[in-house]
C-alpha cells in the first residue's frame, strides 16, 4: 500500500527528475498525453498545463494514488502498466520513477515503442541506486534471523530493478527512433531527524511496511536507523547529504 503523504514529504526532490525528463520533449501539439503512472498527481497537473489541448490520461496501479490524485482534480484512474496499451492518438508517454516497480518492462518497452504512432514521444525515468548503501543496509536487515520469516516472501528490489543506460538505448533505438539516453547523480541535501530513512520509507520500504504489523513496523526502522546514520552522517549544520542515481530515456519516432 502507497501512503501518498508520505511519498509527497520530499516532493521537491522527487520533482526535479520530471522536469529534467519533459525538458527533453519536443511535441507542440499532441493529441493525447499519458502520465504512465501518475502517483499522488501532484506532477500530472504539470502536463496538463504544457499541453492544454491534449487529451490527458492518467492512471497508477495504487488505489490509495488515484484517489490522492483526483482530489488534486486530476481525473486518473486504477490500473497497472502491464495492461496498458497505446492507442493511435498516443502521441506523449511519460513514465516517471514507475518501471523500477515492473520486472518485465524491458519487454513492455519493446512492445510499446512500435505500438506508437509516427511522431510520438515517450520519456521515461528511474532510479538508479538500488546498490547504494541505503538499499544494502535495508536488504541485510530483511535477511537477519529476526526478520527471516516475516520478510521471507518479500522481494526486494537489487540493482538488477532496473537497466543500464545502454541496455534501454538499445532497446529503444529501432526503427530509426531517435533516442536520448543520459543518467545523473544529485547530491540531495536532507533535513530533520532521520532523513534517510524518511526517504526511503515512502518507497523502498514500502513492501516492508505492508508485510508487517504497526508494531513490527516501528521496531524494523528503529533498527534500520542506525545503520542509515552511520552510512549518511549529519553535517554540523544537521543536514545530510544524499547521493541519488537516475536514469533517464527519451525517444523519438519518426514522423511519416
């Protein structure tokens, strides 16, 4: 379950790689806009106001998303992106921080890309530090006996949730589609007590928090602190740098 109030605590920083993404989209005038994946809504408004005249589809597989999102005035809808399919006016796709989520969406990419039509744009970005020490740390805890069997059947996600910068060019680069594939790293600066962890509790504790009870819940991120101060210390000013990973894809079809 998505707790969309979370999620939204580091809206700031969770903005940034959408604006770095739809800067990369040349449409002037698309038909229909998808907002694959659309989250809590707060970016989709963003896409509305591009391209006002376009047709806007947004939709998320989390219940608890839509509904944060059509109190934004947003009209989204539930449904998963493996059941997604691009229709012939499809002309903008935008998937932001969502494939990481889906194991098979090299796949989807590639059934996707000659499903568009000429002219169409699809962007999409992930995140790429799922080897960083925040994630390591959350994987060791999961795995020590205390934790054993309540996290046995949750899967969590290894650096292997997502590509490399080659492996979605050329994934996307047929056809003649022209493709812009680039990654970066930001250092965030994090504030408050525990900013790490507070991060990382709105997404990649998310399967943990669901697995366990509200007591268990409290006890794991109590353990998890720690470890997470040790790897990402405060500075004298009380704030701590965090180093972020994303990937970023562009492509672009051919007109005919």
């Amino acid at each position: 379950m998505w707790d969309p109030k979370k999620y939204l605590d580091f809206a700031d920083h969770r903005a940034r790689p959408f604006f770095e993404l739809i800067g990369r989209i040349d449409a002037e005038k698309p038909r229909r806009v998808v907002d694959l994946g659309c989250g809590p809504g707060n970016l989709t408004g963003v896409l509305a106001e591009r391209w006002p005249d376009a047709h806007l589809d947004a939709f998320d597989s989390s219940p608890e998303m839509v509904q944060e999102a059509q109190e934004r005035g947003i009209k989204a809808r539930v449904l998963d992106v493996n059941d997604w399919e691009p229709d012939a006016e499809t002309d903008v796709v935008v998937s932001n921080a969502v494939l990481q989520w889906v194991p098979n969406h090299l796949t989807l990419l590639a059934e996707w890309l000659p499903a568009l039509p000429p002219g169409a744009w699809f962007a999409m970005q992930v995140p790429g530090n799922f080897d960083a020490v925040s994630h390591r740390e959350i994987r060791a805890l999961a795995t020590e006996a205390r934790w054993q069997a309540e996290l046995a059947e949750i899967a969590l996600r290894s650096a292997d949730a997502v590509s490399s910068p080659a492996e979605y060019a050329a994934v996307l680069a047929v056809d003649d589609v022209e493709v812009d594939v680039w990654e970066t790293t930001c250092l965030q600066r994090l504030s408050g007590p525990d900013p790490v962890l507070e991060w990382v509790s709105g997404t990649a504790l998310r399967p943990i928090r669901a697995a366990l009870d509200d007591e268990d819940w409290r006890e794991f991120r109590t353990e998890l602190a720690p470890r997470l101060q040790m790897a990402y210390p405060a500075r004298s000013d009380g704030t701590t740098w965090f180093p972020f990973r994303r990937i970023f894809a562009v492509a672009h079809k051919p007109s005919v």
